[in-house]
C-alpha cells in the first residue's frame, strides 16, 4: 500500500517496483531534485517534528550521490498516517522561498549525513 502511495507523489521515485520485503526505499525524482529548495535530510527533520523516524541517507560507494529514504513495513494504518505526514511536510517545504542549508551543500556537491538514531 505505502509503495503505491509514495509513487504517486510528484516529487518522489520508487528506488524499486518490485516490493518484495517490508522495506520500500524512495529518491527525489532528478527533475524535480534539481529546482527543489529542500532535500530528503529536510523531510527526515520534517518528519521527525511529527514523531515519525524515517532515516535518508546517501548510498554506498559509486552512487554515493544519491539520497534515500526508507521505511520498514507497518500496518495499512500507520501507513496512512504517515503518508498524510509526507504530504504535509512537502507541501509545507515547496513554499520555501530560498534553499535550506542542505539543498546548498548538495548543489556544492558537499557529503552529507543524515541523523542517526541511537535510542
């Protein structure tokens, strides 16, 4: 359910189609990547002000520019609720006026890190 969701978002690209385990990873989709004011780091902060820990994070070696996001599957109704959460935090992060400091850094080709939970 979550995968078709997060698909049908247009600002967002499923890392896989096939959902095989009740991991599902999304990416900014490049075009839209490229003229955004915000990174996937500013919808993990985003988020978190909601309660929800989704990590993003950039890929291994080779494709280390790529930013990620996953959840780890749920029930149909955490889902929903976390989808709605989603879509208010990007409505919220489209009327940005000027790049966050992470939009920035990525256009500086800088390394980034998202926050790692440790409790």
């Amino acid at each position: 359910y979550c995968h078709k969701s997060i698909g049908k978002m247009h600002c967002f690209e499923n890392y896989s189609d096939k959902l095989e385990n009740p991991l599902f990873v999304w990416y900014m989709k490049p075009e839209y990547d490229e003229k955004a004011n915000w990174t996937l780091f500013d919808l993990q902060d985003k988020l978190m002000q909601s309660g929800w820990m989704v990590p993003a994070y950039t890929m291994p070696k080779d494709i280390e520019d790529m930013v990620v996001m996953r959840i780890v599957g749920m029930s149909r109704d955490m889902a929903d609720m976390l989808i709605n959460d989603i879509r208010n935090a990007v409505k919220e992060l489209e009327k940005l006026e000027y790049p966050t400091p992470t939009r920035i850094a990525a256009r500086n080709s800088e390394k980034q890190k998202g926050k790692v939970y440790t409790h």
